[in-house]
C-alpha cells in the first residue's frame, strides 16, 4: 500500500489533467503541511490541499470532487472544520449530488482550460528525457514554419523603390516627358534549405524529436535533408509527404548508421566535396548536434569554416543547451561557437518552434556574426580578467 506523500503525488498528477494548477512545489508543500496537522483526518488534508492549489473560485468543486474521487471518500460527508478555507465550498454527499456539482461548471470552459494547461506542460518537456517526452515530441507535428526569402536578380514595377533609369529612357522614347517617375524593385524567391542532423548514439535520446522534425520542415522548407553519424546519407526523399506513425518508424529504420560513432567532420567535408557544395552556396544551413566528434576535429573545423563562407546562415542546433547548468566544453561545440552565426538550444518544442522561426529570420550572415562576434569578444574579456588566459577546452 503505497504512502501518503505518494499518493499526493499521483493526486497533483490528477489535478494537473484537469487544469488546476498542482505543481510539484505544491505537493512538496503539501506533504510538508502533513506535518502540522493530522494526516490521519481527510477534513484536514483536504482542506490543507484546497488552500495550496485552489487559486480561484472555480477551482474548489473540481477540487473537491477529485479530492473524494481519489481517496475513497465519494458518498461521505465530511465536517465542516477550522481548518476549512474561508471561501463556500459545495459538499458532494453522494454520487447524485457530485454529478450535480459538476454540472454547474462549465465543462466546455474547463475542458478547454484543462488542454491548454496540459499542452502547455508538454510544450517545456524535455524531449530527452522528460516525464511526458513520448507525448511530448508529437506536438512537433503542429510546427509552423515560413520559407526564408531573398531578393531575386528580376526586378518589377513598384510605387517604391528605386528610380527606374532603363524604364525612364524607354518611356521618354515614345513621348516627350513623364507624368510620373517609374520605379522598379527586386523580386523575391524563396532560399535554400540545408538540414543536416547528427544521428550519432549521444543523439539516440532526441533521434524522435529529431525525425519529427525533419518530416516536419523537410516538405514545408523544400529542404534537402541529410543525417551523419559515421556517414553521410541523404533523406529528403523520405519526407516529401506527411508520415504516419508506422512510416517515421520505417524512415528511421533505413538510416544505416543510427546511433552508431560519431565522424561530423568527415560527414561534412564529403557533403561539400560531394556536388553538393552549390547548393549550399546562399543557402540557410541548419545543421543539429551536440558536438560530440570521436573523429578528427581539424575536419570539423575546416567543414564549418567552408559552411559558414559558402551559407547565408549557418545555425547550429543543440538539444541539449536547453538544460540547466549546460556548458559547452566538448571542442566540437568551441568549433561551433567559432564558425556559427546562430546557436539555438532545442530541449523542448518551444525550442524547436525557436529555430522553425529562426530559419525564416531576415537576418544575414553580417547581423547575426556582428552580435556573435561581440558576445564572444565579451566572454573573452570575461574570462581573461578572471583567469588571466583562456581556458583551454578538451573534447569530451
């Protein structure tokens, strides 16, 4: 028979799927306040739980009845006490009476308030992890992304822009003045995609947030897509249409090298001296990794220098720089701060949706390596007063 401190647990679990707002510091709270009172009194604990977790008004009825549900008191009568918060609270004398105090809540109002608050929870998950992390990483499903743009060598009229000398020429060809100035603006197109995802066995942890996100992006972005792990191999094909679940599961099956060494830098340097070099050539480049490099980190160094030159943006993605007390200490993190124009953490799906919005970012490479360079600049100084020299970094 389980505990009272574990039941609690499993009880804020409960009121958590129902929208109250039973966080884990609550129920720590609450199995502290056993202390205080009587455990062995429902009147008290329920009482105790009401006045930590309810916060509104509405809260108490749904409290109540899942307070009783839980603890085997449904159809029993408990006293009014002290110990009772000083709000009204409806008694649940029986199954009767508690299906009639729900029916005096709005369910659609609490059923809606119960999934915002749950998708909410799964949205700061950690994918690699985290409690719900199964649950979690299909919300990266419903991912928006926008293709990022740039400005075309065609030009068409426009009402602004830049004064257009050619069309003023040929107009005063064929009539003697203007009765406006023509102007002409670039056209738009979409930009290159590049995705490139390490699939190596430290990643083995995110691999299903990581295909998720490829079927994800890979047909909206029009992206080529490619994993690397001792290998690299090309796999926007498998992505051009929406995936069931059993498909992601097959997609992932056909990766030779999943979860296996971890050779980043030569996977690298044979997509840039594989024909693929033009293509990345202007392109937004994407490529997510922890950086941990078991092969030489001279190739890494000389790949990411060669894609940050050849790319319009070279953003690196790392699932796990959204935990807490993370450091980038292994050296192919050090190459990445070096070479990146933008490092972006993906712990969770509101990580994800960061760097879906980021891919679409405005910014060119001049922004984004000004703001990179002076962050740097900064930690340098930091660390030199601190220190006196900069820490030399080992790989692992």
């Amino acid at each position: 028979m389980s505990d009272l401190p574990t039941e609690l647990m499993h009880f804020g679990s409960c009121l958590r799927r129902y929208g109250l707002p039973a966080g884990a510091d609550r129920i720590r709270t609450l199995t502290s306040a056993l202390a205080l009172i009587d455990p062995l009194d429902p009147t008290q604990v329920r009482a105790a739980s009401r006045s930590l977790i309810c916060t509104e008004q509405k809260h108490i009825p749904i409290h109540d009845a899942l307070f009783n549900q839980h603890f085997g008191l449904t159809g029993r009568r408990l006293a009014q006490t002290p110990h009772e918060v000083s709000v009204p609270t409806p008694e649940l004398s029986d199954e009767s009476s508690a299906s009639d105090e729900w029916g005096q809540v709005d369910d659609q109002t609490m059923a809606l308030q119960a999934a915002a608050s749950r998708i909410e929870l799964l949205r700061t998950t950690d994918l690699g992890n985290g409690e719900h992390a199964a649950e979690a990483v299909r919300l990266i499903d419903g991912l928006s992304f926008r293709t990022p743009r740039r400005s075309a060598y065609t030009t068409r009229r426009s009402s602004i822009g830049r004064i257009d000398a050619n069309q003023i020429l040929k107009t005063l060809i064929r009539q003697e003045e203007l009765s406006s100035l023509p102007r002409s603006t670039r056209r738009e197109r979409d930009r290159d995609v590049t995705i490139i995802v390490d699939v190596s066995a430290s990643m083995k942890q995110w691999l299903p947030a990581l295909i998720r996100f490829l079927a994800r992006a890979t047909p909206r972005l029009k992206a080529r897509s490619f994993t690397v792990g001792t290998r690299l191999t090309r796999v926007d094909q498998h992505f051009s249409a929406p995936l069931a679940e059993r498909e992601l599961r097959a997609v992932q099956a056909t990766i030779p090298d999943l979860a296996g060494g971890t050779r980043l830098g030569e996977g690298l340097l044979s997509l840039l001296n594989g024909g693929h070099r033009e293509a990345i050539r202007g392109s937004v480049l994407v490529l997510i990794s922890d950086g941990w490099e078991q092969g030489d980190c001279t190739e890494l160094r000389t790949a990411c220098a060669r894609l940050g030159r050849l790319s319009h943006r070279f953003i690196w993605v790392n699932p796990r720089a959204g935990r807490a007390g993370f450091t980038p200490e292994v050296r192919g993190m050090r190459i990445a701060e070096e070479f990146a124009q933008v490092m972006l953490p993906a712990t969770t799906v509101d990580g994800w949706q960061a760097v879906a919005q980021n891919i679409a970012s405005s910014l060119g490479r001049d922004t984004t390596r000004a703001n990179r360079d002076a962050a740097s600049r900064h930690r340098e100084t930091a660390n030199f007063n601190e220190y006196g020299a900069k820490e030399t970094m080992t790989n692992g």
